[in-house]
C-alpha cells in the first residue's frame, strides 16, 4: 500500500483578516517522513493548525524523495528508522534543496546518530518522548533560520565534543575577531547581520569562518554552535 499521502490544501483566510483585506503570513509548508503510520497521523495532526501545511506524509526514504522531487517544502521532518535510513532524505534535500530545512524527530539518544545526523547539516533535534509543542517551536525556529537542539542532544554532544578536546581554542590560538564572530555565530545570526554587527564585509566574515572552522575542526555552522554549547563558553 502506498504510504504517500499528499495533504497540501487550501488554507482560508480568518474573517477578521478578509475583513480588513489583510493577506494571512504564508504557512510553512511540512514534509513528514515516518515509518509508522499511527505516529505519521498523530504528526499531521500535530500541524493542523494555522501557520503551517502538510504537503504530504511519507512511510518510507523513496516515497519522501519522490515527492521532493517536485515539491520543495521549507523544513522536512525524519526519523532514521523511515526505510531503508532516514538520513538518506537529509542527504538528497541538502544535495538538491540547499533552502530546505531538516528536523530530526527520534526516540533515539544515541549520541554517535545524532552526530551524523548533525554532520549532514540537521538544525533541528526534537525527541518524540517532548510534548507537541516542542516539535512546533523547533519547527518554526529552525525555519527562521535558527537551530533548535533538545537539552538532551546539547547535552550529549556537548560532552563528546569536550572529551575529543577540551583545550582545543587555546591550542588554536583564535584571535579576539574571531571570537567575537563564534559568539556571534553560536548565538544563530545570520551572515549579514555578524557582518553588520562587526562592521566588516560578508566576503569578509566568510574569509574568517574558514579560518575557525579549519583551527577548531569543525565543518559547519551547526558543528561550531555545538562546540561553543560543549565548552559552555569561550
């Protein structure tokens, strides 16, 4: 049975905005992939309300990709266990959807899964044992341009990054400009606003993003925010 369901639909403006010619915000559209079918409809419901629209739900990587292919959603939710592995859905939407966001949902808190997932670029952890609401807020950070880590998944990367190396930035040796750019960074600002902040140019900020993520051994900005969250300061 095919698990695909697409669910994008008309959402009606409220009276008092039709009433005033007011045009309502666009809701963030949704993709969900999740293997069980009880846990997708629970999902659904979850975002059936305004502000958001499920495109569709998908039990499986291929069904989710299939779907992507002609619709570009803002945030994807996933677990890993969606066959044959959840992260091959971040993998294609980081390779084709550079503007699409992703948002692990997971009751697992194995610590080496979530790091992979984080590599690749996720900005969102929500553990399914978190009321709704948490998967809400997550949502609506991350496709702000923010990232949203459930305390559980700070705690444990945090605590892997400070037994890889926990005197790495005195090793390194970053310069105070440097600095106040990872507090910046850590903090979920974007590119132009550091650079606005700092006075410099964005061709700049980026010439010194390189240099911090070569001396920390880091590869993202996601990655640098976690080890500032590991070290708990800088």
């Amino acid at each position: 049975m095919d698990q695909t369901r697409p669910l994008a639909r008309f959402v009606p403006r409220r009276a008092d905005e039709a009433a005033n010619g007011a045009e309502p915000p666009k809701p963030v559209e949704v993709l969900i992939a999740e293997s069980q079918p009880i846990v997708l409809d629970a999902m659904v419901h979850v975002f059936d309300q305004p502000g958001f629209n499920v495109i569709a739900g998908c039990g499986t990587c291929d069904e989710a990709i299939a779907v992507l292919r002609t619709h570009q959603p803002d945030v994807v939710i996933f677990d890993f266990d969606v066959p044959p592995d959840g992260l091959a859905i971040v993998r294609h939407v980081h390779r084709h959807h550079p503007g699409t966001r992703t948002v692990l949902f997971t009751a697992t808190s194995s610590e080496a899964r979530i790091h992979d997932a984080l590599d690749l670029g996720v900005t969102g952890v929500v553990l399914k044992e978190m009321p709704p609401e948490a998967l809400l807020q997550c949502v609506r950070k991350v496709h702000a341009g923010e990232q949203w880590l459930a305390a559980g998944s700070r705690q444990l990367v945090g605590r892997r990054r400070q037994q890889r190396d926990p005197d790495r930035r005195r090793r390194v040796g970053l310069t105070a400009r440097e600095t106040d750019i990872i507090k910046l960074v850590a903090r979920g600002l974007a590119n132009e606003e550091i650079a606005r902040r700092l006075n410099v140019k964005v061709g700049t900020l980026k010439i010194h993003l390189h240099n911090i993520y070569r001396k920390l051994d880091v590869d993202s900005r996601v990655s640098l925010t976690l080890y500032v969250q590991g070290k708990g300061a800088l």
